[in-house]
C-alpha cells in the first residue's frame, strides 16, 4: 500500500474540508497572507478535528493558489498536494476560462454539505465569494461541522480583507464590509448555528477579540454556551462548554435588566464576573450586549480582550449592540422557519391522521353492522319466518316470542343510537354545548370510573354550530388523552361562556407533558394536542398547554363566542 493510500484508508471516516475562495484578480497580498492562512486551515485540522483541509484561491486570468494542512503531515508550504484527486480535478477544469465563470466549483466534488460566504475586498471590486464544502463523513456531521468551517472560512475572509483594509487605511469601509457580510449571511442561509458561528467570528476579527454567545433557558435564564470563537486553546473550549446551567454572571443580569450593552473593566471585573471566571479566561475589558426578541432577552453576545489590551470606545460598544441586534433577528427568522417547517410536517401528519381515522371509524362501523346488527336483524328475519310459518300456535308462544324479539330490537336501537353518538351525538345538535358536555362528561366518569369536577359559567346561550363542535371535539380529544396517557386520578373541566369569549379548560394531575414526550416519544398524544390548537386556531381562538413532568396537564382553549342565528336554532 502506497503512503498515499495508506492515510486514504487511516482517515475515510475522518471529515475532510475545502474552501474556494474568489477574489478580484487586484489582488496581489499573497505573501502578506500567507503564514496566516496556513495557520488558520492548520488549526481547522488540529482542533476540530478535520483529517484534511485545502484553501483555494481564485483570481481570474492568474494560476489558482492553494494552501494545504493535515493531520499526517503538518507546517506545509503553499502549493502541496494533500488532496491530489480533487486539487488535479479542480485545476484541470478550471484551466478552461468558460469553467471559471461556474459559481459552484465544489459541486463538481460532490460534497456530503456546502454553503457560500460574501468576502468584500475594495470599493469598486465585484463581491467575492467562498465556496465551503465537507467532505468524506456522514451527513449529519457534515452539519455539525459545517457551522464551525464557516467561522473559519470567515476568519480566513477576514485576514484576506484586512490585508487590503490596512494598506488602504479605511476601518470606515472595514465596517460596512461586516455589515454586508453579516447581511449576507443572514439572509442567504437557515442554519442558526452557522449564522451564530460566522456573526461571532465577524465580531472577533473585527474588534481583534475573543467573541461568544449565550443563549438562555426560558424558565431560569441559565446560560446556554453556544459559540465561543477567537482562541483555539481547547481547555478554554472545555471551560466554555462547562458554563452550561450556571446562574448569568452579575453582568450579564444588569445587561437583561437594562436591555442595554453592560462594559466590564479591569476595575470591577471580579465583581461583575466573578473571580473565579476572570481567572479562567483571562478577562479584562469585556462588552456584554443583550440579544432581545421581542423585548425579552434571549441571549447575550459578549466580546472581550484581556487585561493588557485596549479597551472598548463608545463606538465599539455601539456597534457591538447593533450586531447583537442583527443577531436576534436571525434568530427569530431561524425560529419562524423552524415553527413553519413543524407545522408543514404536523399538518401532513395531521392529514393522515385524519383519513386514517376516517378509515377506521368506517371499518369500526362496517364491523359493528355486520358483526352485530345485522348478525341480530336476520335473526329476527328467521325467528320471524317461523312464526309466520307456524300454524296452531298458542297466542301465549306468539305473545313470548314477540317480547323476545322486541328486547332484541331494543338492543340493537341502542347499539345504533351509541354508533351515531360517536360519528355526532344528537344531543350537541338539539341541545346544545352545554348539555353535550354535561353528558359526555358524565359517560367518561362512569366508564372508566375517573372523577372529573364540571364546572359550567357565564351565558347559556347557544353558539354557532362551528363553536360548538369545535368545543366539544377539543373536550373529546383532551380527555381522551387523559384517559390514555395522563394516568390522572383527578381532572377538572371549566366551560365558562360569555359574550366575547368562550374558555374551555382541561386539567389533570397525571404524569404531565415532557419535551421529548410532546416532541417524540407519543407521536399519537402530540397530534392529539396539535389537533386541539389547530381547532381553536381555525376559529381565531387561541389554544395554551401547559405542562411539567409529574405536575399534570392544562389545556387552556379560548375561542371568540358567535350566538347562533334564529334559523340555526329552529333548524
């Protein structure tokens, strides 16, 4: 086996990445990149655990130049072939001119992911691009570490740019060019971690600091860490990732209470951070800006530099804030188009859910048919034949066989009243919300011996059949799914009508609803509660579940209240 094949078959499930970046052919600070570059793709190798990582720079009309690291071999020099087969691919394709003008290079490799990143290099100069693919891996961490080759595709960016910006002396123009970048970034991708990996990275380059994000628990404001971008120090990572469920800092509470950027100095560090945090990462000047959605904090963008450095002006913290508020709205965009993406996928289940049960109350009643009534009606048929075939008969036979045959009937009258029940029951047509609820309140309670508390307020007007049904479908599915899955040994039930709103509530003290339960674990019970709000939705009503492991469930429906006409109620 030869060297080459040797480390083929030592890192084919290690992930391998390459990055095309296009500038303008202006360009000319190779030499001036250099060592940055190759120390950049380096540590892309050495601490995030990439077998393989190439750079490719394109400049129309000029040779391609490459740079090259892996874990085989380190310190390479510009120019080595650690990807012979794609680099040789690549470069015999682009050494056609009509190749070059394709915008997707990469695709030409097949990657398992890609994405595209801005890079801005002058005033006047078309926007360049960066082509970012990962290679030989599953999917699934092909996702994982995209996010992470594009903070480091951005890095690389930035060194290509601030390699112009400080000749051309424009740090004016050095902050537009993030503002597009970040822009861009925003706009052209979905994937929130990877919006978060490249905004941290933008702001790091930008301030020359280290950057990070928190995000944070909904119910305690514990910190999430996120993104930590500027330094390669695995321990500090290590030390990063440990912060998760720990208390915010002093600094980070004033920042969520004054929903206003909070500076650390040198001074009150201790104080505001604690010691013990100062110490491990070696902070000194730190800006702590809120990340608000919908005037709640749901995270906090932090940029530091240690002790010796320069602090941060007026300026910078302002701009810091104005990145964190880009941020949030990436954020809420990324969690629309996952909420829209959930209720796509609902909705599909949803709609099968719908015909399955459709087919199946078909089949239930086509059983029920057959196996029962009509089994009993032509019983009756032949029991009927032989009466009328029999002669002599005493009129007290005749009298016992018709009292016979009428408990039989009485049977089946009452097995077609409880199919027609289920398919609607009349009572909610004749009579109403009210006496509907009280009935089938009382039919759960003693058929599976449940204690249920029924409480009934406010008008006692009829509503419009939409409202009605819609209720009662909402109060059917929720003790359904009290029955089947709450194991609840009491359940409260409130219907309180008045004349703007009608509130249902359902509450039980069963075993409660947990995340991944609601998420996955009970697929059924999570169409169950959908169904519910997409009842009350239908109606422009608004449906809360809430829910904690072991403290039971409550559904909260409110719907708009519509009376009912005066041809509804007579019809």
């Amino acid at each position: 086996m030869t060297g080459e094949n040797r480390h083929a078959g030592e890192y084919k499930d290690k992930p391998e990445l390459i990055l095309i970046c296009r500038v303008s052919p202006n360009f000319d600070s190779i030499e001036q990149v250099d060592s940055s570059l190759q120390g950049t793709l380096q540590a892309s190798v050495d601490n995030f655990d990439f077998c393989r990582a190439t750079l490719m720079l394109l400049r129309d009309g000029k040779v391609p130049v490459c740079w090259h690291a892996s874990k085989e071999k380190k310190n390479h020099g510009s120019g080595v072939a650690v990807h012979p087969e794609r680099c040789v691919q690549l470069n015999n394709y682009l050494s056609d001119p009509e190749n070059r003008r394709n915008k997707k290079l990469l695709d030409l490799l097949s990657p398992v992911i890609s994405t595209n990143l801005p890079v801005f290099l002058k005033a006047g100069d078309p926007v360049g691009m960066m082509e970012i693919g990962i290679f030989n891996t599953d999917y699934q961490t092909g996702e994982y570490m995209l996010a992470k080759a594009a903070s480091l595709g951005r890095h690389m960016a930035d060194i290509i740019q601030e390699s112009l910006f400080q000749r051309q002396k424009d740090r004016h123009l050095r902050k537009l060019s993030v503002w597009l970048e970040m822009v861009n970034t925003i706009s052209s991708t979905l994937d929130i971690r990877q919006v978060l990996h490249v905004v941290a990275q933008l702001t790091a380059d930008l301030f020359s600091s280290k950057s990070c994000i928190y995000l944070l628990q909904d119910e305690d404001q514990t910190l999430i860490p996120t993104v930590a971008v500027g330094s390669y120090d695995p321990v500090l990572k290590r030390k990063f990732k440990a912060l998760k469920g720990r208390k915010a800092f002093p600094a980070i509470k004033k920042a969520i209470n004054a929903k206003e950027p909070v500076v650390v100095t040198p001074r009150n560090s201790e104080k505001m951070m604690t010691r013990e945090i100062v110490e491990d990462f070696n902070y000194g000047w730190v800006v702590l800006a809120p990340i608000m959605s919908k005037g709640k904090t749901i995270g906090i963008m932090q940029v530091d530099r240690p002790p010796e450095a320069e602090g941060f002006d007026s300026e910078e913290v302002e701009i810091i804030f104005a990145i964190a508020r880009a941020t949030a709205v990436a954020i809420e965009n990324a969690r629309l188009i996952d909420m829209l993406g959930q209720k796509e996928q609902l909705l599909h289940q949803l709609v099968n859910k719908l015909i399955t049960a459709q087919e199946d109350e078909r089949k239930i009643i086509a059983a029920d048919l057959h196996d029962g009534i009509i089994q009993s009606l032509i019983a009756i048929w032949y029991r009927l034949q032989r009466l009328s075939s029999s002669e002599g008969m005493e009129p007290e036979n005749w009298h016992s066989e018709i009292m016979e045959l009428t408990g039989v009937l009485n049977e089946q009258i009452q097995e077609i009243r409880r199919i027609l029940y289920d398919l609607r029951p009349i009572i909610l047509d004749n009579y109403g919300l009210i006496p509907a609820v009280e009935a089938h309140v009382n039919s759960i309670i003693e058929k599976y011996d449940l204690p249920i508390e029924l409480e009934i307020s406010g008008e006692k007007q009829r509503l419009d059949s939409k409202t009605e049904v819609a209720l009662f479908r909402i109060l059917q599915e929720a003790l359904t799914n009290v029955v089947k899955h709450a194991g609840a040994t009491n359940v409260r039930v409130s219907l309180n009508i008045e004349d703007e709103n009608v509130g249902l509530i359902v509450e039980d003290n069963g075993f409660g609803i947990t995340k991944n339960n609601y998420n996955q674990s009970q697929p059924m019970h999570r169409l169950g509660l959908a169904g519910i709000q997409e009842r009350a939705l239908l109606l422009e009503g608004d449906c809360k579940i809430d829910s904690q492991p072991g403290k039971g469930t409550k559904i909260k429906v409110s719907i708009p209240s519509k009376t009912s006409s005066g041809e509804e109620q007579e019809n």
